[in-house]
C-alpha cells in the first residue's frame, strides 16, 4: 500500500512515498520495455521498397567504408541505406568524429531517429540536395530504393553531386541484373560479397565498388 507523510523513529515527521516491491518491478519492466521500442529500428515499408540489411550485412559494410578511408577519415553519405546507421554508431571512428555520417533518406520516419544525421531525399529529385552538402563526401555508399533502370540512373545523378572530387569511393549495394549500367555510370565493378537482408530478400543482390575493397 502506498504510504504518505509520517513520523520516523527520532519522531520528525517526514514526506515519504513507498510502493511494494512488485509494484516497483513493474514500473521498472515498463520503462524498460519503452526504451527498447525507442532504440527498435523502424518496420519495413514495403511500399517504399524497404528491405533491412541483416546485422552481418550491415558490419561487413561498416568495416569496408571505414577501411576505405582509412586514417584520415572523413565524410560518409548513405544513401538510402538507413540499416547501416546504427552500426556506424558502434564505432570509435564515429563516436570521437573521425568519420561523420549523413543519412539521405525519403522515410521521414529516420529523422526523428537520427536527428541532424537525416536529410530528406526523393530520387526523382536526384539534384535537390542542399547546397552544403555538394562536393562534401570522401565515400558514398548507396542502395537505390527501386530495381529500376530509371532509379539507378537519378541516383547516379545525386552522387555526382555529393562526391568531393574523382576519388570519392562509392559502394553501390543493388541487384545484380543492373551490373552493365552501373558500371557505365559510375565505373563500379561488381565484388565478391553478396548483402544479405533481414528478410531473405528474393532478388539476386550485389555490391559494386569504383575502387578495391580491402575486407569483402
């Protein structure tokens, strides 16, 4: 039973609120259970073409794009690639700002995740980027949202304009049916690793680089 104001034992009256132990438990796994929803990751919207690297996927990623840039660090944009996020967090080149991470992303839903990481993006605005961000990234890694000729050629257009001059490196993680065209656009070579999804995704998926990666 809660209690309200009563005496202690030297007699002074004090303010006191106590709840039974069980009581205190549940409260305790309650707020427990809201964190957990806060750090959940958004659902897939299937209607945005929303398909979630699995966890292994998404740090063979984030070990590449660290590799890549090596020492120096820099400025990473992903594009449409929101499942990476979390894992750049777990990363000391992140946490001491080394590397900086933007995510461009048309889910409105990842600002409120992400805060000032998140920048809106549709593809079929390929060259509505803010004007902060043109020429400002050392490594681009990129999923178009659609399997789609058209998607893969507006998205080349945006990194275009986000990469900081010809030796910005891109990853470009899409299906394997658009190798000719990617290369023609962005001179990436298709690799060996192959990203899996959450969600055993059907299509048969591939990674592209424009340079050598050193860890897939």
């Amino acid at each position: 039973m809660a209690t309200g104001t009563g005496v202690d034992e030297d007699g002074d009256e004090s303010s006191f609120f106590s709840l039974p132990s069980d009581t205190l438990a549940a409260l305790d796994e309650f707020w427990r259970d809201q964190q957990e929803k806060n750090d959940e990751f958004p659902e897939e919207d299937w209607q945005l073409s929303q398909f979630w690297y699995s966890d292994e996927t998404s740090e063979a990623l984030v070990t590449e794009c660290l590799a890549a840039l090596g020492n120096n660090g820099g400025n990473i944009a992903c594009l449409s690639s929101p499942s990476l996020v979390p894992h750049f967090f777990n990363r000391k080149e992140t946490q001491n700002e080394k590397v900086k991470i933007t995510l461009l992303e048309f889910d409105q839903r990842f600002q409120e995740k992400f805060k000032d990481l998140f920048v809106h993006y549709d593809y079929r605005e390929p060259l509505n980027i803010p004007a902060e961000l043109h020429n400002s990234f050392d490594l681009i890694v990129a999923d178009p949202p659609f399997l789609a000729e058209e998607c893969l050629v507006k998205v080349a257009q945006t990194i275009r304009v986000l990469s900081r001059d010809k030796d910005t490196k891109l990853i470009i993680c899409t299906g394997s049916i658009l190798q000719d065209l990617a290369n023609r656009l962005l001179k990436v070579n298709i690799t060996n690793f192959k990203p899996q999804h959450r969600n055993n995704l059907a299509n048969d998926f591939s990674s592209f680089t424009n340079y050598l990666p050193s860890t897939f």
